[in-house]
C-alpha cells in the first residue's frame, strides 16, 4: 500500500473509483481541482489506485477532511485508516476536522478509533440524517 499526492494522471482512476460508489461523476470538478490544489491523496495498490481522500484548509483556517472514498473491490482493507494517517502526518495545525452522515456508523467508529472527538452538528444537509462534525486536536509535539 503506497499513499502519495495524486497527479494528475490519477484522475480518470479517481473519478472512476467516485463513479463505482455514488454512481455518477458529479464531483470530478472537485477531485480535479483538489490535485491541482495539492489537497488529493491517493493509496495505491500494486501501481492501482484503491481509494483517496479531499482536504482543504478553508474550515475556519483550520484543515477539513472533505471526502474518503474507497473502492468497493478494496474495503476492509485499512485504506481509509492509512488515507487519515498519512494525511495527519503531512498537515499543518493543532487541530484536523471532518464530517460524516449520523447514519454512517462505520466511519463513526473510524474517527473515534483514530483519536477524533465529536464536535457538533449541522441539521439539513440531508435530510432525517444530520452531518456529525469530527475535530482531532493534536498536541505541539504532535505537529
């Protein structure tokens, strides 16, 4: 498993990665300007990309992790867990942010195993299932 900064050679296989879990390519703007931006990070396997992960640092000038995505064929795998760790390591700042669904209770047990501590809510996003805010704060020594 290799985790890098994407290239822009890595965009078809990130749009098509998007496409085989939300089924359509909505967000390819997105993961376009994210690699342009320095802020995609991709986790290869075997020379193929199995997932990555979106960041930007506009969350009151604080990093935010906006998007994970992992092939379905590559679940299970510790991908998205290596994607947040990586990620942790490169960033700036005492604190990281993220977000998922209340109903994502996967990704709820990720970030609690990962250090992260429940921050807040925003109601309305979608609807009946409200976006739960996530904060890892990290100590001088950690930075």
């Amino acid at each position: 498993m290799n985790i890098e900064l994407a290239k822009k050679s890595d965009l078809l296989d990130l749009i098509h990665i998007d496409q085989a879990v939300i089924g359509n390519d909505h967000r390819a703007a997105l993961i376009d300007k994210s690699i342009h931006d320095r802020c995609c990070l991709v986790c290869k396997i075997e020379g193929k990309s199995a997932g990555f992960l979106l960041s930007n640092n506009q969350f009151f000038e604080h990093w935010f992790i906006s998007l994970v995505i992992v092939h379905p064929d590559c679940r299970k795998r510790g991908i998205a867990r290596e994607l947040f760790t990586a990620f942790e390591e490169m960033a700036d700042g005492n604190k990281i942010f993220s977000s998922t669904n209340k109903s994502h209770s996967i990704m709820h047990h990720l970030f609690l195993s990962l250090g992260y501590e429940k921050s807040g809510f925003i109601d309305n996003l979608d609807e009946g299932d409200p976006e739960i805010i996530y904060v890892k704060k990290r100590k001088e020594k950690d930075l």
